[in-house]
C-alpha cells in the first residue's frame, strides 16, 4: 500500500510542478511591483497563470522544478503513507516550491501566498484535531506557531541580520505545521535552515561571490528545514 502511495504522490508532485515556472516567473519581481505579463529576456508576452512547461521559449525546461516536486512528494508519500494529512502536506509541499522559486529570483516571498499556504495547512489540520478529540495538538500548534515567528522577528530586526517580513511571516505557518506533529519535528525546523544558510553564506564570501551584507534567501531553506521535520518526526 505505501508503495502506491509513494508512487501517485511522486507523480501529483512531478505533474503539478511542472505548472510552477510559469507563475514563478509572473510573481518574481520586486515589492509593489505588479506582477510579470512580458518575459524578462526576449519580451514574449506571458499573459496567462496556468501553463505546463517554460513560461517562454527562451526559458529551460523545468527539468529541476519537476525532479524536486517528484522527490518532495515522493518522500511524503512514503514517510507519511495513507493518512489523511498527507493531503493537505502535497499541495503544501508545491505551493512551497513556488514560494522558494520566487524568492531564489527575487528575495521575496507574496503575501497572497504565504496565506494561502497558511488557510491550506493550519485550517484543515486544525479542523481534523478538533474532530477527531485533539485539542491539545491544536493548542500546542498555535503556541508553535507563536514561537517561530517571535524567534524569528527577534532575528530578523537584529542589525545585518537580511531577514524580511515575508520570511517572518512563514517561519510562522511553518511553525503550526511543526508543532502539529510534535516540538522535535519544531526545534529541528528551526534549526536546520541556519545549517543550510550558513555554510552556504561561508562559501559564498570565501569565493567572494558575495559581500557580508549580500542577502539570500532564506525562503527555501526554512522550507527545506521544516520538510526535513516532517520526515523524521
């Protein structure tokens, strides 16, 4: 049974991922700014959200973004098996790979979307704990999701610090998610994005491909630590 789930997660993952370059490139552009309707490089228009495949023909195939939905999705599938979260975590995990896509392009992480990603995890979670007799798991949630995001604001208005509301805000969302499945999954999504940001940032500076003040994204690594969560919790 787990094996078929893996296998039809891995490919919901891979075919909806294939949709990802498409508003990925529409969303990537600076705060206030309204969203891409032209490609960037040769001024093809690009007028429509919904297209499998390279916004444009000067764009890649997106043979990255359809491996990462793949193992993502795959990973879920087989770690969490046939139970019900796992259908809120699929279409969590490929609206996390848009939210990380935008921010690699543009350090920014929409508003629109961290929402979503929100009402898409906290309300059906918390509506299942609530159902099935569980609300301690719904209280010890939110009181996650209240610790990532003062932790993270701590951080984030330290002077140098390039954190950005955006990164606070889903730190937060992340953090009900975490502390949904238990304060182990929440202390190593709160650790494992620094281990990730970290190195890379040394490795930058020392190849001088970047200067102490340059900003990165932390977007996908808080992604990537809080998927990492859940794998192990």
């Amino acid at each position: 049974m787990s094996s078929s789930v893996t296998v039809c997660a891995a490919v919901f993952g891979g075919a909806a991922a294939a949709f990802v370059p498409c508003p990925a490139h529409r969303l990537a552009v600076p705060r206030g700014t309204r969203p891409r309707s032209t490609c960037a490089d040769c001024t093809a228009a690009v007028a429509t959200w919904v297209r499998a495949g390279a916004p444009c023909r000067c764009a890649r195939p997106p043979v990255w973004t359809v491996t990462t939905g793949v193992l993502v999705t795959g990973l879920l599938g087989a770690t969490i098996g046939p139970a019900p979260r796992l259908l809120v975590l699929l279409p969590a995990a490929l609206l996390g790979l848009l939210l990380a896509v935008i921010d690699f392009r543009c350090l920014r992480l929409p508003d629109p979307l961290v929402a979503l990603l929100a009402a898409g995890t906290a309300l059906p979670l918390g509506a299942g704990a609530l159902l099935a007799g569980e609300p301690a798991r719904v209280g010890r949630a939110a009181l996650a999701a209240l610790i990532s995001g003062v932790f993270y604001l701590i951080i984030a208005l330290l002077p140098g610090a390039g954190l950005g509301a955006g990164d606070v805000k889903l730190a937060t969302v992340l953090g009900f998610v975490l502390g949904f499945l238990g304060w182990p999954a929440l202390a190593l999504g709160l650790l494992t994005p620094h281990l990730i940001n970290g190195p890379i940032a040394v490795a930058l500076l020392l190849t001088r491909r970047a200067a102490r003040r340059t900003a990165l994204p932390l977007g996908p690594a808080l992604l990537a630590g809080a998927l990492l969560g859940i794998l192990l919790s």
